[in-house]
C-alpha cells in the first residue's frame, strides 16, 4: 500500500552500517558517546607544483584512500588561488579536483575539508552535487576492499594506525591533535557504525510525521511526563528517511521479487509478481523474492491495528471496541521507535490517533548508573528477589523511587522496604481481627478517630485520583503509603485499641469495629493496583465473601471528596498535642502510666470528643483553661497555642528558658527566610496560589509562636 503512495521506495543511500551485525541500522538505533580521540592533520600536495601544500583534518585517515575531492568555502582567500586547481591524494597518488562550496565552514580546522563520497553522508550530499566519483573502500565486514588499493582484507581500526604511520613517514602528516568528539554505536552489536552506501528499502517520512507531530502538540496525544514533547517535536521536525530493509536471515521478508533484468515487483505474493511482470511487458524469467527482512519496527508500528485484524476486516467489533485505547505505557527510548510510528499509522490507516495518553517510564540503572542489562550481568534475579522480599514488596519498592520519566537507582533496600509496608499491613490485620467484640456503646474518642479517618481516606482518594490523572504513579502510592503507614497503623488503630485489663484485651464497640472493617477495605481498594497480591488476600478474610464475583480486582474504587477539613485540622492538633505530651514525660523522666493533667491558655481549640481521643491516647485526664500557667509549668506549643504542666514547682527556670530562647532564635530565622520569599516579587507573580498561601500561613504561624515564646520567656526570667 505504501509503495503504490510512493511512501516506499528502493535506492542507494548513505546508510549506518554494522560490520558486525552485517546489516543497515535506523538513525535511531546509533548510540552517540563522546570519545577521546584524535584529529590528524595531513597535507595534500597541489598538483603542479614543488612546495605548495593544502591541509585537511580528519579523524578517520584511513578514509582518505577514498577521497575524490577537497572542498573550501568559495571566499576564503587562503585558497581562492586554487580555483581549477587539483591535489594529489597521499599515498594512493591520486588526482583530485579542489571544489568551492558554501557547506564548508571556513573557522572549523583548516577551512580545507577531504571529500569521500562514499563514507559520509555530508560527503555524499557534496559528491552528488559536483559530479564527484564515489569509491568505497570497505567490505561490509569492515575490512579495506580491493577499491582502496592499499591494505586491502585489513580490518579497518588496524589501517587507522599503519597509515598514519606511513602518512608520517612519507612526510604527509603534519601534526596530531587530542580531540573529544561524538562517535555512533551500534545499539544491538556495540560497534563503531560505518556510513556506508547500499542499496536499501526506505519509507519517506515527512508526510508521515507531519500529522504525528501536530496530534501531539495539539493534545490529541499526550505524553507523560510533558517534557518529553519537546525531544518528540525536535525528532519529528528533523526526520530523515526510515531504512526499513535489514540485512538479516529472520524476520519479516520483503515483499519484492525480481526477475533476471533486475526489475521489481512489489506485491504480497509470486504469482502477483508474476501477473505485473507480464502486465509491464518484463521478464518472468528467474524471479527471486528480496532476501532481505524489514526492521522490526515496521511491522510492530501496525501493532495497534493488526492485533485486532484491523488490515482484514477494518470494521469487526473488536477494533471498533479497542481502537484507540486510552494509555499506552513504555519506555522514553522507544518514544520515536515505536510511540511516533504507531501514531503515524494509526494517522494513515484509520485517520484516528491509536492512544490518547503515552506514560514514558524511567530505566532501571544500579549503583555505578548503569543501565540493568543482561549483557552487564548487573541486573538481579526478580525470582531470588520475589523469594526474598515477596512479590508486593518488589513492586512497592521499585515504584516509591520511580518518578515519571526519571530513571530509578536500584538498590535492594527499596525492595527490603517494600517488604517491610508488607509486614506493617499484615500486623495492622492481625491486630483488628484479634479484638473481641460487644454491643456497649461507642465513646466519645472512637466516634472522633472513626470520623477523622473516614476524612482522611476521603481526601486522600481524591488526591490519589488526580495523580493518576497526570500519570504520576509514584506520587500516588506515596499518598497512599502515607495514608496507611501514618493515618490508618500509627493513629487510627492506636486510637482505637480497646485497652488491657490486667493482661486481658477488652472488647471493642460493635459499631467501631464494622467502621474499622470498611475502612480497612476501602485503603485495600486504593493500594490494590501496587499490591494486588497482598490487598487481595486480606480483602477475602475481612468479611466473609461469596466467592470470585466479590474479589477485590472487580470492586468498586472508593469515591473521593473534600472530607471534613476543619474536624481533621482539629484532630491533627490533638495528635501534635499526644506527641508534645509524650516528649515532655520523656525528657522529665514521667512514667507513661502517671494520669496528667493539662493547662491551655486561652480558648482550647478542641472539642469534647477530641480532647477525650487525647485522654486516651496521652493519659491526660483533663485540659483546663487559664489565664496564665500556674508557677513551676513546664509550657509548650502546638501551633500557636500555649499549653502546659503544673510539675509543682519542680522546673529548671533557666533551663526552660535556654530551651525556649533556642526554640525563639530558630523560628526567628524561619520568619526571616520566609520573609525575604514573600517580598521576591518575581515569586510572588509567578508561585501558584496555593504556594503563596502556603507561606502566609508559615509566617503567620511562625509570628504567633515567636509572640508565645517572648511572652514565656518574661515570666521566667
């Protein structure tokens, strides 16, 4: 089809050959490194004449067997003298005419540049240009041909080093100069690609890119992360002809037969070729069918449609349902491979983008940075790791240092702390299904930890759901991670753990407990994807289940919302305040068990049922209201408000004052850096609201605790 469009066609071209692997390789399968290598500097004799040199740069001198011009630019007036002028080709004696052309750039090196036709695409382009003749001097294995007339079956590397030898010898070489410059790879073999001419099957690519790129730019397609538009926009803009013939002996084979004059016939089978033979009036005599295979690109570029028999029958059910599908996921080195040509067939075939959305995924790279690979033998067992650290906890570990885009530094401690999340959840498990039950009434402290949860999961969803909207899987499990490992294990169960008697758990309310069970179920819903194994298995034993119909991979995810925003603010300074009462026991040496009671100055910011989650949780039996703290308290702040501990007059007033004169000085030099931000005024007109508010509420914060502690700070002194 795309030949009868003149998008396929047959002819000689510059090539990036592997004389290893033996075959062409597409543009995008040259590696580019920069090498350390040198720039010889050799002279040409002008023909003619006994003393008058002209002298090129080069780092590949064994090219210069095949040279068949030297080019300058036509106004550089070191050699406008030599206009019809020829010069002798060193070693090879060979005779050769000096060209004027505007490609020449006249500060790089000498301004003189050798012209080899058959060994540089540049060359080549000059060549066609000037009528030059084009020699090429290498067998395909990379070896000098009979062309080159001087160390002919030798391998390449190896002339490099016996003819700058002899270039010096023979007085040609005029000096050698360390360079570092960029040098192509092939990406199967790792051998240095030589341009070289052949005879090779192309696809013209630019009414092909041109409506790729414009879907992607205009967000018919979008890639995640963003960034990576910007290298799809720069390879669409510059994109040559696609080398579709590979010289191998597997693969997909070119559907081109020929007969014994050499004419082609481009069609699916013998007996076609045969038929537009006779229809040509050409030969049918000898007809051989093109040994060659296509790239294997070209065949997985019509993926999308052919998996679904879109080429035979365009309108079955399948295709209709499928095509096109919503995400594609792979990796940013096949962004041009693969990603661009599926587009640009989807584009030619059906008129219709094949996926709406492509997630780029990062490369999996060890200690040193390099890239996982088999040939390194650096990549590790994932059997040996599953065994080790489980399954979930291999996914977890990689995914929570895998940003979108950004390549991931393997180590086994992501997997040992994925292992671990394994762990905490089950235990979290084990705890609740341990509890005895009973119909007593729900306390004041579970009904406000039911409630804050219940918010948590709420807003926590909805913040998971719009990272997988933007693709930023990583974020997402850490949102989720953090719901579970610090909202669910750490506060919520711990809030709620019915208390022992000694030695002796006592039952937990009914209806605490059915509430825990369906919040247990919907944190099993969103860390499903990242942990299917595991959330499966303890969604089947928190209730009782009917059977596959009632599996966790088809139950409903959990609707996200607002949640209540002022009931967790509040609950989160009840659990800053557990946290500050905690320190104080310890830094006094307090036994845990001792009940305390709290002072607050001013209006407490806490509710009835709250300051009972506080009871609890910090064996507080109650938090009066004061003016002013009793003399002998030990005063902190949560937030900005003022709480303290009558000790009785068994306080170390210097002491708390070092201690409040440090805490001073810190939040003076926050106030300080917050400050020089807010008054940044390219920060201010270009940070989001949410930022800027953000930093308000630092500065207003900080102010209000520096108020606090210069006031605590009068009294003890």
């Amino acid at each position: 089809d795309l030949h009868k469009k003149g998008l396929v066609y047959r002819g000689q071209r510059m090539v990036n050959w592997d004389p290893i692997a033996l075959t062409a390789v597409s543009d995008e399968e040259v590696i580019m490194k920069e090498m350390n290598s040198r720039l010889f500097h050799v002279r040409y004799a002008v023909e003619g004449t006994k003393d008058e040199w002209v002298t090129i740069a080069t780092t590949r001198p064994e090219t210069i067997l095949g040279d068949t011009a030297v080019a300058v630019h036509p106004e550089d007036e070191r050699y406008v003298h030599l206009e019809g002028k020829r010069v002798i080709v060193p070693l090879v004696e060979r005779s050769v005419p000096v060209i004027f052309d505007t490609y020449v750039e006249r500060e790089f090196g000498t301004g003189a540049l050798k012209v080899t036709p058959a060994h540089d695409p540049n060359d080549h382009e000059l060549g066609k240009k000037h009528g030059l003749e084009t020699i090429d001097i290498l067998e395909p294995n990379g070896t000098l041909s009979a062309a080159a007339q001087l160390y002919v079956g030798e391998d390449r590397f190896a002339v490099r080093k016996k003819i700058v030898k002899e270039l010096e010898e023979k007085g040609h070489l005029v000096k050698i100069e360390d360079i570092k410059n960029k040098v192509g790879y092939s990406e199967r073999t790792d051998a240095v690609i030589e341009p070289r001419l052949s005879l090779q099957w192309f696809v013209k690519m630019s009414e092909l890119a041109k409506p790729a790129l414009e879907v992607v730019l205009d967000g018919r397609v979008k890639l995640h992360p963003q960034k990576f538009t910007n290298t799809y926009k720069y390879w669409m803009e510059n994109v040559r002809d696609w080398c579709i013939s590979r010289q191998l002996w597997w693969g997909q084979q070119v559907p081109a037969w020929y007969n014994d004059n050499g004419d082609a016939a481009v069609c699916r089978t013998e007996v076609e070729a045969i038929e537009q033979f006779k229809a040509a009036g050409q030969s049918t005599n000898g007809i051989k069918q093109d040994e060659d295979v296509v790239d294997t690109w070209f065949s997985s570029w019509l993926w999308p449609i052919s998996v679904f028999d879109g080429f035979e029958d365009p309108n079955n059910a399948d295709i209709k349902y499928y095509y096109p599908t919503n995400d594609l996921v792979t990796a940013p080195e096949i962004l041009f491979f693969w990603v661009a040509r599926m587009i640009m067939a989807g584009l030619e075939y059906r008129n219709e983008v094949p996926f709406k959305n492509v997630y780029l995924t990062g490369i999996v790279r060890d200690k040193q940075g390099r890239k996982m690979s088999k040939s390194l033998g650096n990549s590790p067992d994932p059997i040996e790791l599953i065994e080790k650290f489980g399954a979930d906890g291999v996914r977890v570990g990689m995914l929570l240092t895998s940003p979108a885009g950004n390549d991931l530094p393997y180590d086994d401690s992501l997997c040992e702390q994925g292992r671990n999340f394994s762990n905490k959840i089950w235990n979290a498990f084990r705890l609740v299904k341990g509890w005895s039950i009973d119909d007593r009434a729900q306390s004041a402290s579970n009904t406000s930890a039911c409630a804050w949860m219940r918010s948590r999961i709420e807003r926590a969803t909805k913040e998971i759901d719009d990272l997988y909207a933007q693709f930023r899987i990583s974020e997402a499990l850490m949102a989720t991670y953090k719901l579970i490992w610090d909202d669910l294990c750490s506060w919520y169960l711990e809030s709620i753990k019915p208390a022992f008697v000694n030695g002796v758990g006592e039952p937990i309310d009914r209806t605490t407990y059915e509430t825990t069970i369906t919040l247990f179920e919907d944190v099993m819903r969103l860390l499903h994807p990242f942990m299917p194994f595991l959330t499966e298995e303890l969604w089947s034993h928190l209730r009782e289940r009917k059977g596959p119909q009632d599996a966790l991979i088809i139950a409903a995810w959990p609707k996200g919302g607002a949640g209540d925003a002022k009931l967790e603010v509040e609950v989160q300074h009840a659990f800053d305040l557990v946290t500050a009462v905690r320190n104080t026991r310890n830094e006094r040496g307090m036994s845990p068990k001792d009940t305390m009671e709290l002072q607050v100055k001013g209006t407490s910011p806490l509710s009835t049922s709250t300051i009972a989650l506080v009871g609890k949780l910090a064996n507080v039996s109650a938090i009066n209201a004061v003016t002013t703290p009793a003399d002998g308290s030990v005063t902190f702040l949560v937030g900005t408000t003022e709480y303290a501990v009558d000790l009785g007059g068994n306080v170390d007033a210097a002491a708390e004052a070092k201690k409040a004169t440090e805490e001073l000085n810190y939040l003076r030099g926050f106030l300080v850096s917050v400050d020089k931000k807010l008054s940044n005024e390219r920060f201010v007109a270009g940070a989001p609201p949410q930022v800027l508010e953000n930093e308000r509420k630092k500065k207003a914060d900080a102010e209000a605790k520096i108020k606090a502690l210069e006031e605590r700070l009068a009294v003890l002194r």
